[in-house]
C-alpha cells in the first residue's frame, strides 16, 4: 500500500497461494513457473490453485510447449521465458568421461545411466561414468550402487556425491548423460552445453527435450538401450563430438542473460 507498485511478480505457485489469500492488490500480478506445469496443476491441487489463478495477470513459463501445460482457468498473459545461460570457458581436457550432474534420487534415474552404460561397458573399457548428486535418498544410492556391483562396474561408474567445482568438473568430461524423467529447465544440462558438452537425454523427458537438438547438439533417445547406442556412437567417433560440442555452446548465446533480461523487461511493461 504505500509503495503503489506497478506490479507484483510472485517466484512460485506456493508464493502466489500465500500472497493473494491476505487482499486484493489494485496493479498487476506476475507468477513466475520455475517447473513443468503439469507437476503443480494435479487435479487434487485445483481447486485451492483455481481461486488463486483468477486473481493472476500473467503467468511466465520455461519453455514454449509449457504454455499448453497451463489450465485453461487461467485466462491472462502467457509468456515463455528461460533461465539465463551463462558463457562458460570450454572443455580443455579429453578424460573419456561421461557425466551426469543430480541429486541421486528416483526421478533423476541414475539406474537407467548405468543399465545403459552396462551395455556397452566392455566395448569401452577406457571410459567411465561419474555421478555427481547429493547422496541423501539411501534407498535409491543402495539401489544404484547394487547395480554398479551386480553389473561387475565398480571401475568404470562412480557415484562421486556433491561438488562445488562445478565448472572445472565439466571441463574435464567428454559427454553429458542426462537420464532424467523431468525437468523444468535444467541449468546441470544447460551448464554442460555452454561448456562444450554433447548431451543424450530421453525424448519423453520435458523441458530436456526442447533444450536437445536431435542429432545436432546432442541426442534424444527413446529407451535404455537407445540411450546405450546413441552413448556408444558419440565414444566412438570423436570428430561428432566435436561437431556436436560446437553445437551445445550456442545455448549461451540463445538463452544470453541480456537476452533474457530484456524478455523480462517487454512482458513486464506488457502486462503493466
């Protein structure tokens, strides 16, 4: 009330629910969706969210198709908008190292990584997977790790827990695993690109398969064994990973923070 602002912009759905419950506001409100649509709106959630949507302006989204994700209760402004991307220094190392960046957990699938790499793991004796994730679901880690053991992999896959060299731990990989079943805009996998690292990721998976140019910065795989093949091509042919990695770089320049800021500040003085 005594600040009269032009606008509000809420950081979540939660924050929105908590927000428009105390009053009425007079200027416009903004909610920014940092996920997959389809994870908040569940049909259990609705009817508190559906109170909620109609005291909202405007609703921003991570990717294009996450607009289709929104419920048609809501009848204001939809804008897709990402998470800036960051220029990071470019590989300099080749250590046949495959990576994968995530907490260790279910929806993260780190199981379906080493089914995967169990495939071809004789093919490619040099090369290794390494796991990095918070390692506090010890339920799934035993399960992770009874597959690393059953599957004779304890030199090849590594579970290697938290790391705050994030950077310099993608520069001295080759590829990045991405097995995931959902995301919303995920800046492990965008990290990786704009350090020159190709990334396989599931075509099912959101928010990774819009940010995967099939065959062109990456590949998008239909299955575990898939996933195996498309992992065994890029191993093998060094000059596709190079073409590739040239390729996963541009997401910098796509999602550019500049370029991100003055999305920000055109839908803003839109809905204002």
């Amino acid at each position: 009330d005594e600040v009269k602002p032009d606008v509000i912009i809420v950081c979540s759905i939660q924050e929105l629910v908590d927000f428009v419950a105390c009053a009425d506001y007079d200027c416009p409100i903004i909610m920014m969706l940092h996920g997959y649509p389809a994870y908040y709106f569940k049909k259990g959630r609705m009817k508190l969210y559906s109170k909620c949507l109609q005291k909202l302006d405007a609703i921003q989204v991570l990717l294009p198709s996450y607009i289709n994700a929104v419920p048609d209760i809501f009848r204001g402004k939809l804008k897709a908008i990402g998470n800036p991307v960051y220029k990071m220094e470019p590989k300099h190392e080749n250590n046949k190292i495959i990576v994968y960046m995530a907490r260790v957990i279910e929806v993260k699938q780190q199981h379906l990584l080493i089914e995967a790499f169990n495939k071809i793991a004789s093919k490619h004796p040099h090369w290794q997977v390494h796991m990095y994730g918070s390692l506090h679901d010890k339920k799934y880690v035993n399960l992770c790790k009874d597959l690393i053991t059953k599957y004779k992999l304890e030199k090849q896959v590594f579970l290697l827990g938290e790391t705050k060299d994030v950077a310099n731990v993608l520069r001295k990989c080759e590829i990045c695993a991405f097995v995931s079943s959902f995301e919303g805009f995920s800046l492990a996998q965008t990290e990786a690109m704009s350090v020159g690292l190709p990334v396989i990721g599931f075509d099912y998976c959101p928010g990774i398969n819009e940010l995967i140019k099939d065959g062109i910065n990456g590949y998008l795989a239909k299955d575990v064994d898939d996933f195996a093949e498309k992992l065994s091509l890029l191993i093998s042919d060094e000059q596709l990973r190079l073409s590739m990695s040239k390729e996963a770089q541009k997401i910098s320049d796509e999602y550019s923070p500049e370029g991100i800021m003055q999305q920000w500040e055109d839908f803003i003085k839109e809905v204002i």
